[in-house]
C-alpha cells in the first residue's frame, strides 16, 4: 500500500499520518507499520490520532527497541492501555535514538506500573530531551515513581504531565524533591488545579533557566567567588532566585534586611571598607549595612519577597 510504499522511499525523513474525516481507524497493516519503525532514513513519525490497534502498538514497542535512526515519535490521541505505556518504557529503556516522544494517556489514567516502567526507562535512557504525557492524571504513588526517574536522568529538558486533584503531600513532595535535584529541566509543564504546585515548578525552571547547575553541580568543578558573584548580579531583579542563591553560600555574601523596594548585595569582592551606599536613592534614605552582624544567619522562604538577618 502507500504507507508500505512511503517506509520504503529512499531518502524520506519525515512521515505523519492522519485520517480523513470519513475514517474510523487507519487503514494501515501491521507489516506497514513494521517497515516504518525498520526504515533506515525516517527520523521524524507522526502517527497521532490513527486509531492504531493492539497489533500495531506492539509493533511500533518492538521497532522502538532496536530503530537507531527515529528521532520523534509522535502517537497522541491513540487508544492506548497501560500495557502499551509499560511496553513502550521497557523499548525505551533500550533505545539510543529517539529524542522526542508523546505517548497519549489510556483511558483509566496511568497505572503505577506504568508510571514505574517509565521511571526506570528514565534512569536509563541517555538520549530523551523531550517526554509528553499529555492528559495523564497521576496519583501520588505514580508521581513519586516518575520523580525518581527524573532526579537520576540527566538528558531531558521538557516534560509534560498531569496531577491528580486529589494528589497529597507524599506526591508533592516527591516532586518538590526532584525539583530540588535536577538542574537539566527547562520545562516542566504541570498540568493541576494545585495553583501552589504550578508557582514552585515555575519557581525551579527559572533556577535551571539562569543556570543554576553550573554552580550546584557536585559532578562538575566547584564555581569560583567570580562565577557566584556573576550570578548574583544577573537574577538580582527576581529575589526568589536571589535568595535561593544567598541561601546556598552564604559564607559569600551579606545581605540587609532593606525596604521592599530595594535590594542589595555586599560581597567580598566589590565591599567598600566601612561605608556603603547605593546609587539611586536620596541621600536621607541611603541604607547602612554596617549593623549586620558578622555572624547573622539568613531565614529565606520561597516565594518571600524578602529576607531577615537573626
């Protein structure tokens, strides 16, 4: 057929599917579906929204095992189950190429075992940058399984997914953890009526967006006095980043406990002895920094728009 046909054109990089608006399902053969996922040049496969059977999906797991080529793997808005999802992680686990993939949530929501099989295809896999889970619905128990996953992987950079309006602390926790931990994601998409959970994902993206692993990483060689004080000086206009920073190291800096409005860093490195000013405000309102104690201790909550010295 004409699918067959497109699997077997020379040189074709990208194929996407659709059906037409008198189709019920994909009129495409299992064998069809088998020389798309063994083609030697496809990189690009949009198979979203086929109606692709159980013969199918157990195709396209098996071809994803061994493909060396794909690089995107589209299959939203199939009928999926969840042995499909666990099928698909145990595939991934092995595969070296595909950098992109959506995976369409079954119908009674992911299971824990699938959320599991993902996670420990994500401890594994060194090549995914890109992983939707668009309209899943996760329990605390299947959130914390993909959360382990993501505090190990180290290559993904965008994750979709959905939370339970019901998830609790164990849940939240384990993502707030993660968060915590991974410095490689640039964009976690967290699909839930927690308003909280959405402003603490935002919180860490932000921290990963300025580069927060460049410091932190213990993988990596210790940043220098330079590389902190550079930091501090490029997020000094989002204190939530600011004090996630002094809080740290801050045997780096002092920082006073000013009006709202205004904010300051005294490091070592650019501290004037004895006498400290800032530009821009009137004379009479200039604040003194020399009454924090040398020994103070910071208190730093995120998402507080200031900090104390104790």
């Amino acid at each position: 057929g004409v699918v067959q046909a497109l699997a077997q054109a020379p040189g074709l990089e990208v194929v996407s599917l659709q059906l037409s608006s008198a189709q019920q399902r994909v009129p495409v053969g299992n064998d069809a579906v088998r020389q798309l996922m063994k083609s030697k040049t496809i990189t690009d496969l949009y198979l979203s929204r086929l109606g692709l059977g159980e013969d199918h999906l157990t195709v396209i797991s098996q071809g994803l095992a061994v493909n060396e080529t794909l690089r995107v793997l589209d299959l939203f808005g199939n009928n999926i189950e969840n042995h499909h999802v666990i099928a698909m992680a145990n595939a991934l686990a092995l595969n070296n190429s595909v950098e992109i993939l959506v995976l369409p949530c079954p119908a009674d929501d992911l299971s824990v075992a699938s959320c599991a099989a993902i996670s420990e295809a994500l401890k594994k896999n060194q090549k995914l940058t890109t992983l939707n889970l668009p309209r899943s619905n996760l329990t605390d128990e299947g959130i914390s399984h993909l959360a382990q996953g993501l505090t190990v992987n180290k290559t993904l950079k965008k994750v979709e997914v959905g939370v339970s309006k019901t998830v609790g602390d164990t849940g939240i926790h384990a993502l707030m953890d993660m968060l915590e931990h991974n410095y490689e994601l640039e964009r976690l998409v967290v699909s839930s009526a927690n308003q909280s959970i959405k402003e603490k994902t935002e919180y860490y993206m932000r921290l990963n967006e300025v580069g927060r692993g460049n410091l932190l990483n213990a993988s990596g060689k210790a940043a220098s006095r330079e590389q902190w004080v550079e930091m501090l000086i490029s997020v000094i206009e989002d204190l939530d980043c600011l004090f996630y920073f002094i809080n740290a190291n801050p045997t780096l800096c002092q920082f006073a406990n000013l009006p709202q409005t205004a904010s300051v860093i005294i490091t070592e490195e650019i501290k004037v002895a004895r006498r400290h000013t800032l530009s821009g405000y009137p004379t009479s309102s200039k604040p003194l920094l020399d009454d924090l104690d040398e020994g103070a201790n910071l208190q730093f909550t995120p998402g507080t728009r200031r900090a104390s010295a104790i």
